[in-house]
C-alpha cells in the first residue's frame, strides 16, 4: 500500500510539473473517479506548455492519458528537439496526434504527414491537429511495404488502442501505403524528420525496397518492437553513416548521409 501511494504521488508530481496544477488536479480526480466506478465525462481537454492548442483525451478505459503522460510528462520526444529548421516530418502511427502536435509546437516552420489506421483514433487525432490548419497531411492509412488494403489487429485488453497492428488479408478495410507514395503525396523530396511507432510493421517497411527512399530521409526517430523488427531494421541502414542515440524506448539515427 505504501508503495503504491509513493508512486502515484511521483506521478501527480510529474503531471503538476509538465501541465500546471489545475491540470494535474483534474487528472486525479478523474484517477480517484475511475477507481471509485464513479460517473465521469467521456473525454477531458488538456493544454500542456509544450502544445500550442489544448488537446481532447478520452477517457473510460482509453489509452490517451497513458501517451499524452509519455510524450507531454516524459518528454520522450525531446531527444529530437535539436533538429535544425525541419521543414517536413512524417508521424507514422500517429494515434490521436499527440506526438504531431507536439512537432508542429516545437517547430513552428513544420508541415506534419501524420499517418494513422484506426478510425477511432484518427477522429480525435482530426479533432487535435485541426488548429494547426494546412500545416497538417492527415491520412487514413497504414504505412506499409505496398499500397494494398489491410485489416486492422486491435489488442484484446481495454486501454490499448495504442497498440492496434495492421496485417494482410483477405476483407482489409484499411488503404496500405507505402514510402514512395507517400513522399509523392507530401510533395517534397526531403523528410527530415521519419517518425515511426507502427507496432511491428517496420519490418514491412524497412525490408529491401527501403532502399529507394532512405536516400530521401534525414533523421529517424523510432519505437523497435522486437529483436526482429531491430535486426531488420538496422539492415537498412548499413549503406547509411548516422549518428545513434537511445532515449527511453526510442532509437534516434540523426544526419543519415550515405557512405
């Protein structure tokens, strides 16, 4: 008992600090709401200082609080705030557009290629990123190896549309796209930033064909999933110098430049 208060005080702590008091306060109460099966509003607005607009989070057994604490509490995106002027980043399993919001707040010469599969999370992904006007690329997809139609894996546990996972079959609801297509669809020739969460379709994407739009790629920023995911990973950059850095669970490979 005693640890667990503990740790849920140096959680309330760690939300004060990112979000303001107010915040923080609305976050426990909501916890103590849940905890105690009391009735509670669908979705809470929050406005961290990291984010130029407030952002909508749903509640009731969602997993949004769980990434708005990673991104906007931990900050695990800070290992890429040192990217000079990046004029183009493609969030690749974007969710409900934290981590776009938190890119198009850090860097405010930005345009966002945000790529998301789940209808769910792409509406209030939507909701979020709307502020940020023609600033924002919003496509309902998945990245993949091909443009083909693919069918959509959601976890089998309550608060994880996180961890929702695309997969060929046959009666696939979900368009495919793959690298080249959506560097076309961009309109640039340059990403500077490749932001990628895809739970386990980097192997797709990272297989032999990579080899025609790595070129076209500055900076990475990437959650591996797996020991295979890493393997084939790295295998595409071996004809790449770069500078490798970890930050929590993010593989960071900065000023790719082909040896």
């Amino acid at each position: 008992m005693l640890q667990t208060i503990i740790r849920k005080t140096k959680t309330l702590r760690a939300w004060r600090g990112a979000v303001g008091m107010q915040t923080a306060t609305a976050y426990a109460a909501y916890r103590v709401a849940e905890t105690l099966r009391l009735p509670q509003p669908a979705t809470m607005k929050i406005k961290p200082p990291r984010a130029a607009h407030a952002l909508s989070a749903r509640l009731h057994g969602s997993s949004d609080l769980d990434v708005f604490y990673q991104i906007f509490v931990q900050d695990e995106y800070s290992c890429v705030r040192g990217i000079r002027s990046p004029h183009l980043i493609f969030d690749l399993g974007a969710n409900v557009g934290y981590s776009s919001a938190y890119f198009l707040s850090a860097f405010p010469s930005t345009t966002i290629v945000a790529v998301e599969p789940d209808p769910t999370n792409i509406e209030v992904c939507r909701l979020n990123l709307a502020p940020y006007g023609a600033r924002v690329q919003l496509v309902h997809g998945a990245v993949w190896s091909s443009t083909s139609k693919l069918a959509l894996s959601r976890p089998t546990s309550h608060n994880h549309e996180w961890a929702t996972q695309v997969r060929e079959g046959v009666g696939g609801t979900v368009q495919g796209w793959d690298m080249p297509s959506l560097i076309d669809l961009s309109g640039r020739e340059q990403i500077d930033l490749l932001k990628v969460d895809i739970e386990g379709s980097e192997v797709n994407v990272f297989g032999p064909d990579s080899a025609s739009w790595l070129p076209k790629v500055r900076n990475i920023c990437i959650e591996l999933h797996g020991a295979h995911c890493e393997e084939v990973f790295f295998r595409a950059l071996q004809g790449f110098d770069y500078e490798l850095s970890r930050s929590g669970e993010l593989t960071v490979c900065s000023n790719l430049r082909p040896k």
